[in-house]
C-alpha cells in the first residue's frame, strides 16, 4: 500500500519569473530501470531516449533557454561492444526522427564532446542537426556525446598551447572566460542547475569547468521514469535555493 506518494509538482509550485537559464541532466538508471523488469539493457536506453524527447520538448514550453544532457561518456565505451552498439544505434534513430520533426518542434540542437570516434554516418547525423536548428530561437538542447569534462580540459590545454606556439594567445593573459572559449560549451553559460537521477550521488565527469556554481539535484528517479513533474519538482527545489558565489 502507498502510503506516502510522491508529491505532484505542478507549474504552480515554479516560480516562473525566475526559471534557471540552464539546466542539465546526467540522465541515468536505464540499465537499472530495464533489470527490475526484466529487460536487456537496450530496453532502457529506449525508454530513456523517450523520456529525453519528453524533457526536451518540455524545456522548450517552460522557456528554459539551455538544456544540456549527458548521453554517453568518454568513460561509456568500456561497456560491452553490443550495448555500445545498441545506444549508437538508437542514437541514429532518435537523430533521424529529429530531423523529421524539426520544422515543428524548432528546438535547436548542439552536440558537445569529440564525435570523432562515432560511426562517419552518425557524425553527419548530427552536424545535419545542428546546421538544420542553428537559426532556431528558443532552447537550445547540448547534447553531450563521447564528452568528459576531463577529456575537455585536455583538449583546451592543447588548443591554448597550440594557439601560444603559433603566437595567436599569450600564457600571460590568460583569463577565465579565455579557457572557456576552447571548451565545448564556448557561448554557453555555465548551468544553474544539475539534476541526476538514479540515486547515485556522483558527478562523472560531468561539465567539470561549468559546475562550479551550480547547484544540484539528486533524486532515487531512474531516468525512463522521469517525468514533467519531476522535472518540475528540481526547478522548484532549485528555487528554494541561496546562490551566494562565494559571497554573503
Ligand atoms: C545511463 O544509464 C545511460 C548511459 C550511461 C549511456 P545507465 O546505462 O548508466 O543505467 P544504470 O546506471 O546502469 O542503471
Ligand atoms: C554517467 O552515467 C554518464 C551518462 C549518463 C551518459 P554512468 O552510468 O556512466 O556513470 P557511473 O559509471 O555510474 O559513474
Ligand atoms: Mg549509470
């Protein structure tokens, strides 16, 4: 017997006047949310693919102006070769769908992370997406792919060393904001607010650089299960929230 229910969030419990400007998502449990029933593990990066359409779409009508989402880490292919294969494959499909639904749904979408390793046809995938959305208004969608923040750092380290070879950049004027131009998410601010589902209590590798004032949300919600009301439910508790940035 349910004799304690999880609260319904409703658009009443959010503040609208003062929605985060970015969100992003570790969207995780879906090998866990397929085992409990009994599904290969392929079942649940499905029914997460559908729970990320929802959250997406959602983003868009609450007016959210950045949603980014982890989708597959660097750390991600040290899995079994057919799970890899089968989130690659659903991937395509979510891509293709996309593109066909495009003109309606006007969500522009970026990729973040090396998609050099990806199969050649899923990387045309997903510039076709990004150059189809890059006039869109409203939320952008960052989808993280083949992305570390580790790997990410790396790879600015080296474009700024190359840049000071070459007499483009100058190591003693380095700023902040200059680093953040050789990062993935260059244009980008920095999200206000981190939700993971799955109950693990971890970053992996997730948005290193950009996290450092974000505030986070964690929930026992496997990702397939995640609903609007959820999502409705960490936007609620992020308002409750006192950002002080080091300050009083
Ligand atoms: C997240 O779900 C999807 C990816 C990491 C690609 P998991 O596959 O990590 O699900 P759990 O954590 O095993 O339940
Ligand atoms: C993080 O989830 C990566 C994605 C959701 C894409 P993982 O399931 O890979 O993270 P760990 O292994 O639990 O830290
Ligand atoms: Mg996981």
């Amino acid at each position: 017997m349910a004799f304690f229910r999880r609260r319904k969030a409703k658009f009443s419990d959010v503040d609208m006047e003062h929605l985060p400007r970015h969100v992003a998502i570790i969207m995780d449990g879906n090998g866990r949310w397929a085992k409990r029933r009994g599904l290969p593990r392929k079942a649940g990066h499905a029914a997460g693919a559908e729970t990320f359409r929802t959250i997406a779409t959602f983003a868009k009508e609450l007016g959210l102006s950045y949603l980014t989402v982890y989708a597959f880490s660097t750390e991600n292919w040290r899995r079994p070769a057919d799970e890899v294969a089968s989130i690659m494959a659903l991937l395509e499909k979510y891509l293709h769908e996309a593109i066909q639904t495009m003109a309606k749904d006007k969500v522009k979408m970026a990729f973040f992370g090396d998609l050099s390793p990806l199969p050649p046809h899923l990387q045309a995938l997903c510039r076709e997406t990004e150059e189809i959305s890059k006039g869109y208004e409203g939320c952008q969608v960052n989808i993280c792919l083949n992305y570390g923040g580790r790997d990410e750092l790396v790879r600015a380290a080296k474009a700024f060393a190359l840049d000071c070879v070459e007499g483009r950049a100058d190591p003693g004027h380095l700023t902040q904001e200059a680093l953040g131009n050789y990062l993935f998410s260059k244009g980008v601010p920095d999200p206000d607010l981190i939700i993971r589902p799955s109950g693990e209590l971890r970053v992996s590798n997730f948005l290193l650089w950009q996290s450092a004032y974000a505030e986070y949300y964690f929930t026992d919600v496997l990702w397939p299960d995640f609903t609007k009301e959820d999502f409705l439910r960490a936007v609620s508790a992020y308002q409750g929230r006192s950002r002080r940035y080091g300050g009083v």
